[in-house]
C-alpha cells in the first residue's frame, strides 16, 4: 500500500518534470511524424485540410490544403446579371451573409453612383451589427465546443436562434436573407419587428456575461488559451491579417471608424483591443464586440429615420408592387429590371467594409452591360488562414486546434 | 482615394518611365504600370505611406489586348486613403514578379490568380494550384473558359467522366 503510494507519487514528480514546449529540438535527433489532419475533421471548422509536421507533439510545420469547398462563385456571378449574382455571393462566407451583401451592393452603388436613404442605410447597419452578433456567437460556442465546454454551444446557439428568428421576421430567411439590396434593403421591416429586436438587445449584455463567466474562471479554458500561441501587431499586419485578430494584439484598425460607410459616423461605438495578442486576448475582443454592436443597433433603432427603404431610382430598384396596376411606365420598367437587369456603367471599383472576420473587399470590373465582368471577393478568411503556419509553429499539436478554432475561419469564404 | 491631382503627384514620385497610365474616376484611383517594375512601384508606394496591401487579384480583358491582369490593392492607414496599381500581361506570355518577398500577404492571392488566370508570378516561394486540384486543367476564370465546362458527375455517369473514375 505504502509502496505504492509512493511509486504514484514518484510517477507525478515525472509527470510534472516533462514540459514538452521547452524542449530543444535537435535536427537529426528524432524522427518527424506527418500527420494528415482533415478535410473532413470536426476541429478544422469546415472542409480544411491540413499537413501537420510533428515532432512528439510539438509542430515543425504545418501547410493548410484548401479548395474543398471551391464552388466556383465569382465565375457563377458573371453570368448573372447584377441583381440576382446577390444570392450566390451572399453563400460566399456563409455565416456573414449581410456583409457580403453589403459589400457586393456598396461597390455595384459606388459604380452606378446613386445614394442609398438614410433610411436605408440605417436598416442595413442594424442587420449587420445583429448578423455581427450572430457570427461572434456560432465563433464562440464552435470555439468553446472544441476545448471541451459543451455549454457554451448551447447557450450561444441559444442568442442566435433568436437571431435568425428576427432575420426570418425582416426578410422571409434565417439564413442567406438577400436582404441588402442594390440601393437600399429588399423590404420595410414588419410591424413588431422593433420590438422584438429592443427584447433580444436587453438580454444580450447580459447574456454575453454569462458566456464570461463560464469560461473567464474555468481554469482549463484560460490554461488553453492564455498566452497561446500571441503574434505581435505589426506581424499580423505584414500577412494581411484584419479584423478581431488584428485587435487582438493591440492595432486598433476598424473600418468602420477609419473610413466609415453607410452612416456608421453617427454611431457612438468604442473598439475593443487587446494587450498580448493571444488567444485569449483574441476571445476577449471578441465578446466586447458583442456588447459593442448592441449599442449600435440601439443608437440605429432609436435614430432610425423615416423615409423610402430603397432608392427611388426606377432603373436600379423595382417599382412598388400597387404601381403596376395603374402605371404602364412602373409595368415597363419591373420588365426591364426582372428580366435584363439594370446596366452598369463602365468602370472598377474596389469597396471594403469591416466584417465579423476583418475586410471584406468586393472588387467589380463593369464592361457596360447588365453583367458583371469580374467579380472578386477579398474574403478575410481566405487572407488570415495564412497566418496559420506563422502562429502554431513551435506550439503544441492541442493549442493549434485551440488556435485554429479561435482564428475563426469559414471554409465557405476561403474557397468561395 | 487620392483626387486626380494627387494621383498625378503619386504617379510622378514613382516615375514616368515606370507608369503606363493613370485612371481616375468616382469611385476608383488607379496607377498602371510596367509587369516589371511591379515590385519597386509597391514599395515606392509604401514609403509614400501606402503601407498595407490588401488584395491581389487576377482580371481577363479578354477579347482586348494585352488581356490578362493583376491588382494590387494599396491601403493608406495614415492617409486613409486607398489607391490601386495595374499591371497588364499578354495571354502568352503571362509573367509578373512576385511582391510575396515583400508582402507576405499577398502568397495566396498569388497562387489564386495563378490558378484561376494562369498568372505566372516569378519569384513566388510556392506557386502552385490553391482552389482547384493539382491536376486540373485549364484556368477557370479566364473569360474564354465556358461556365458548364465541367461535366456533372452523378452515380450513373461517373465511370464514363474522363480523368474522374481510374
């Protein structure tokens, strides 16, 4: 009985003298393991493959093999005339769908050069702070789910069904909603529809707290993510890195503070930055960003202004459906636009917005007709997924499945 | 974006003999230059303060000359300004030097439009196919390249696809 104590003890002082990250790496010295994680692999977020070289559990190297999920969306959109490219740019990056929208119609505005209502504008703020929201969540529960807190999923999934319950409510659609639209959004938001928003944005803050206090102080979450895996701000930078994880180390660039669109300068809002640039850091600017986005939805429903929901320009949107019946000029001009389309006129335009994962930046060749010549979608998942090999280098095999969920890629953005 | 007098000035700080042309519209402030001097032209504009390169990306004028194209997205953080560089390539000769070196953010931008334009970028540490399998054929994106040009594959017709089944 003693002795056996004491040999348990004795493995325990072993156990704890091992500290793997530390140890030398000497070339020659043992054989590397390449190991095939993915594509179909639940800690990769999606169809990602990657080539992980391990020696013991420590990565020598790593390459990511994307292209699992290539659809083909940018060739698809120049056969589709402006307006209807919409819905199969929105499937881009599946879980930002407003602001694919929105980046694709800002630039297609910025080509025709007509104004968006103030109306308008601000209905699309408020839809894509809410799917801002949305997307932090599923981040948050997958994320959480990977180092084993299976709660946190079920009340992040929790907000977001609620979520897509008011996106279903405005648009018809939980997902995918084609809501944003060239020149203004597709529809008037339905009656009650503010009222039920202003019940999700009381219990939001609160909520987010909740998700706070369940990981904040459970030891085996912050043991997986602080001081894991930190890049430095100016690193990031040089690989093109954008959005949370930008913040993350410090670099306060947000877009819709630096170069704002569609009437983000009316809303008071502050940028959530972190210190060490790890992966807690990373989860932390992140939950303040939830809390952030709620202020603007409020400040956009307290504000919202009255007026058209779309422009009035009768050659970019569709004619109010009880003009048809007595209006030839209203009949004549649904005709051209449902079945042509409206005609862009030549030239490119490159249009960023600020999204859930960093830029998006839509770029547009118009050759004159009614459709797009070039289409390309600067998806910030696709850009920050290179900065994998940099990040998990000389870190253990788990902190990259905790780097990886927390660096918050979507395969459907990166193959497009 | 620069106005158009301050995209003149720009053009001239990186060289007349360099700069093929300018463009600027409404919305777009555009410096066309030499493929070659590509990667001069990127770091005369980052000490111009245009410090961050967001986008790399493959065009096809196709049926003008010389058809194929890349762009280079520029981000002023200081200026809060954004200004973007040309360069154009013929279909048959399709080399541009790699900024990878320079701008590590632009390694798989690079390989997408090599892969989908059949951009050949020199100098790239890892130019290989990134979206599509190693041994496809052909480059999507380019203009000529018909949409449906790849059969469907379903059960009953998949061991008569070419190239798909052994």
């Amino acid at each position: 009985m003693t002795t056996e104590a004491r040999d348990l003890s004795e493995y325990r002082q072993m156990e704890e003298s091992v500290t793997l990250s530390e140890e030398s790496f000497v070339e020659g010295d043992r054989e590397l393991l390449t190991l095939n994680i993915g594509p179909h692999h639940p800690a990769t977020h999606g169809v990602l493959r990657l080539v992980v070289t391990l020696d013991g559990e420590i990565i020598r190297d790593v390459s990511p093999v994307i292209g699992y999920l290539h659809t083909g969306i940018e060739k698809t959109a120049e056969v589709k005339s402006y307006w209807k490219a919409i819905p199969v740019i929105e499937r881009m990056d599946y879980l930002a769908y407003y602001f694919n929208g929105m980046g694709y119609c800002g630039a297609v505005e910025k080509l025709l050069g007509i104004e968006v209502p103030k109306r308008a504008q601000y209905l699309r703020v408020i839809h894509l702070e809410l799917n801002r929201i949305m997307s932090h969540l599923v981040w948050l529960g997958t994320s959480a789910l990977d180092l084993g807190a299976i709660s946190v999923w079920w009340y992040c999934f929790r907000e977001r069904e609620q979520l897509l319950d008011l996106f279903e409510m405005s648009s018809g659609q939980r997902m995918h909603t084609r809501y944003v639209q060239i020149g203004g959004v597709a529809e008037e938001i339905p009656r009650g529809w503010e009222e039920k928003v202003r019940e999700f944005l009381a219990i939001m803050p609160e909520r987010a707290d909740v998700y706070g206090d369940l990981l904040n102080k459970n030891e085996i979450f912050l043991q997986r993510m602080r001081g894991v895996c930190p890049m430095g701000a100016e690193e990031l930078r040089q690989l093109g890195v954008t959005g949370p994880l930008l913040r993350a180390s410090g670099d306060p660039w947000d877009l819709r503070k630096a170069m704002p669109y569609s009437s983000y300068e009316d809303f008071e809002f502050k940028i959530p930055i972190g210190t060490q640039g790890d992966n807690y850091d990373r989860y932390a600017v992140r939950l303040a960003e939830i809390k952030e986005s709620v202020k603007i939805v409020e400040q956009a429903l307290d504000g919202l202004p009255e007026g058209p929901y779309i422009t009035e320009d009768r050659k970019v949107a569709l004619p109010p459906r009880h003009e048809l019946a007595t209006s030839m000029e209203a009949l004549i001009h649904h005709f051209k636009l449902v079945t042509e389309g409206m005609r862009v006129p030549e030239g490119e335009v490159y249009n960023a917005i600020e999204g859930p994962r960093g830029e998006y930046g839509v770029f547009i060749r118009s050759d004159g007709s009614s459709k797009p010549a070039r289409v390309h979608m600067r998806d910030p998942s696709f850009v920050n997924l290179q900065a994998t090999p940099a990040l998990v280098e000389g870190h253990l095999l788990a902190d990259m499945i905790a780097t990886l969920a927390v660096m918050d890629p979507v395969i459907g953005g990166v193959d497009r | 974006m620069p106005d158009a007098a301050g995209l003149e000035k720009l053009a001239a700080a990186i060289g007349p003999e360099t700069v093929l042309g300018t463009v600027h519209t409404d919305c777009r402030s555009e410096i066309s230059v030499r493929p070659e001097a590509v990667v001069s032209v990127l770091a005369k504009l980052r000490a111009a303060g245009y410090g961050d390169l967001r986008s790399v990306h493959g065009l096809d004028y196709f049926p003008e000359e010389p058809r194929l194209c890349v762009k280079y997205e520029m981000l002023s953080r200081e200026l809060l300004d954004r200004v973007s560089v040309s360069v154009r390539v013929p279909v048959d000769d399709p080399r541009v030097p790699s900024v990878t070196p320079d701008w590590p953010t632009a390694n798989w931008p690079e390989r997408e439009a090599f892969d989908m334009f059949g951009i050949v970028f020199e100098g790239h540490p890892d130019l290989r196919r990134i979206l599509m399998p190693e041994d496809y054929e052909g480059h999507p994106q380019r203009r000529d390249f018909p949409i449906g040009g790849e059969p469907v594959i379903f059960t009953h017709n998949e061991s008569s696809v070419p190239g798909w089944f052994a």
